[in-house]
C-alpha cells in the first residue's frame, strides 16, 4: 500500500518539499507520496492526530505552525527543545516533534566553508531561520554576533549562543557596514525573498570570505551577487533548505536521502 508523506503549513502553494521528496520516494524505489496541506492555525491539532490516526508516515510543519505544533507533540528532539521549533513530526506510536533546521544549515556549511571552529560569523536577522543558523554556528564553535532591525530579538539570540558555550554579541542593523570584517556573513531576514533589494552592498561585504544567503527565491539574490562583487565566496539557500528536507527523511525511513537528486528536483522547480 503507498505510503503517505506530508507538509502542513498556511501557505503552503508554493512549497518545494513535494517535489524534493517525490524525488526522493522515486530514486529510493519507495511506493510512497508526499503532499502538501493547507492547514489553519485552529486545525492544526486536529491535523496532527489526524495524521497519526491515519497512518501517515511523517509530515513536515512550515510557517505559522512550526511553535504552535509544539503543543501537540508527546516529546521533542534536542534540537526542537533548543530552538523553540518543529518542523519535523515523527510517529512512532506517539508524536515526536524534530527540528532538522539546524542540521540542514550545518550540513550546509560544512558543504560550502569546511571546518567552522573559531570562525567568525555575522547573522543579519533574528527569526525563524536566524534561531538554526545561530544554533548550528554556536555547536560548532563559531564567534557570532547577531544583528536584527528588533535589537531585542538579537539580545535574545546572542544569549542563546551563549548558553550554548559561544562568544556572542549583537547589536542593530546600523552597524551591518562592519561585514567584511568577519569570515563569514549569513542573511536570514526575508530582505531580497522575491525582491531585488539587499541590505549589504560589495563595498559593505569586502574583505569577508564566504555570504550565504538563506533566502532561495530567487536563487541568485541581490546580496550574493554583491557578494560576488565582492570577491566573496555566494553560497545560496538551496543547501539548507534541501539537507533540512533530507534530515526530516532520514528520520521518517532510516534511509540514507539521495541528497544529490532531491536537489536537483528543487533547483529545476525553481526554473
Ligand atoms: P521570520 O521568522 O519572519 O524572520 C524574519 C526576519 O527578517 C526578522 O529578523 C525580521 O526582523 C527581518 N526582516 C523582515 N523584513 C525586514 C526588513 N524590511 N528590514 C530588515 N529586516 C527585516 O522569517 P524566517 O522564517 O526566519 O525566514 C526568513 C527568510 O529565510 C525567508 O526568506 C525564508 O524563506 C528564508 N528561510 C530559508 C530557509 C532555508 O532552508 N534556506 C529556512 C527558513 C527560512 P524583525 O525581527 O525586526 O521583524
């Protein structure tokens, strides 16, 4: 009988996690399908037991759910717990909630820069994406410093690198002028998603190594060409986002992803 996969989330039109997955299912020879639900705020816990009484094989969670779903969850992973976030249920006689974020970003970094102790990182931004990056930079022993348009919100981040064991600091984003003086810069704000507007220009950037962009639409953003102009190494937001999708696999099948043709399937999609 086919297996069914899926993605919860409002919206979720325009999700890339079908085809990725679809992929996937084809090249592991899995006789499964994966679909994306439109769900309501409301409907979620309903959703999620739904889910588990029906025997779906595991469901991604996106944007406004991925706190709420939290509530619905028998137990969370570490990485769960760390960040706040789920995007990732497991079942498995009860509903564990994952956060596979965080390895997709680290995997993606270690893809791009190699080893990450004692870089020094700048994260523009302080949401979702910023919570895995800051996470995974900090794990890994990276310096981070934290800037965020909210100055509280980067307050926060710094602090949660610093219970982690790493050297923190943040500020506003009137000092993001000073990112070429780091190794590594990272945008996780939604500057640049669909738009042509950066908050970094080349001259901003020069004297840095490597920009990653979590943005992935458009693929090639302002800010990595910036980053070009630079003489800075681009690294987009494909990575990320395709190795979170692999991680989410892996715990649904113990199967080892075919990373390679799920991203292959996602960049296609994306035209
Ligand atoms: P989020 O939680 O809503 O956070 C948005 C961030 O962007 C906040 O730090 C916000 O600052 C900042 N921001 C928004 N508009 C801004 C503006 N005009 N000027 C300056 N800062 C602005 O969103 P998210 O989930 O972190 O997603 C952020 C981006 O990352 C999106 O483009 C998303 O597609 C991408 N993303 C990529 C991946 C991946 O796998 N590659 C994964 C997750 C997200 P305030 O705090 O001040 O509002």
């Amino acid at each position: 009988m086919e297996e069914v996969y899926g993605l919860i989330g409002d919206p979720v039109e325009h999700s890339l996690s079908p085809v990725m997955h679809n992929a996937a299912f084809s090249v592991l020879g899995m006789e499964a399908r994966y679909h994306a639900f439109r769900v309501e705020g409301a409907e979620v816990g309903d959703a999620v037991r739904g889910a588990a009484a029906l025997g779906i094989g595991g469901l991604n969670v996106t944007i406004p759910h991925k706190r709420s779903v939290m509530d619905h969850c028998d137990s969370l992973s570490d990485d769960a717990e760390v960040i706040g976030a789920v995007n990732t249920l497991e079942f498995d006689g009860g509903v564990t909630g994952h956060n596979t974020d965080v390895e997709g970003v680290r995997l993606a970094l270690e893809r791009e820069v190699g080893d990450l102790s004692g870089t020094r990182a700048l994260v523009l931004g302080a949401g979702g994406a910023a919570r895995a990056v800051v996470v995974a930079l900090a794990r890994e022993g990276c310096e981070v410093t934290v800037l965020n348009r909210t100055v509280e919100k980067a307050a926060d981040l710094a602090e949660l690198a610093r219970g982690l064991g790493a050297e923190a600091d943040h500020g506003g984003l009137d000092e993001r002028s000073r990112a070429g003086e780091f190794d590594l810069v990272i945008n996780t704000t939604s500057v640049g998603m669909e738009s042509d507007e950066t908050l970094l220009e080349a001259g901003d950037i020069e004297g840095a190594s490597y920009v990653f962009d979590a943005v992935y639409r458009p693929l090639e953003t302002r800010l990595l060409r910036e980053a070009v102009e630079a003489g800075a190494t681009p690294v987009d937001g494909l990575g990320m986002l395709v190795l979170q999708g692999a991680e989410s696999l892996r715990i649904w099948t113990d199967r080892e992803p075919p990373v390679g043709e799920m991203e292959r399937a996602a960049r296609k999609a994306l035209g």
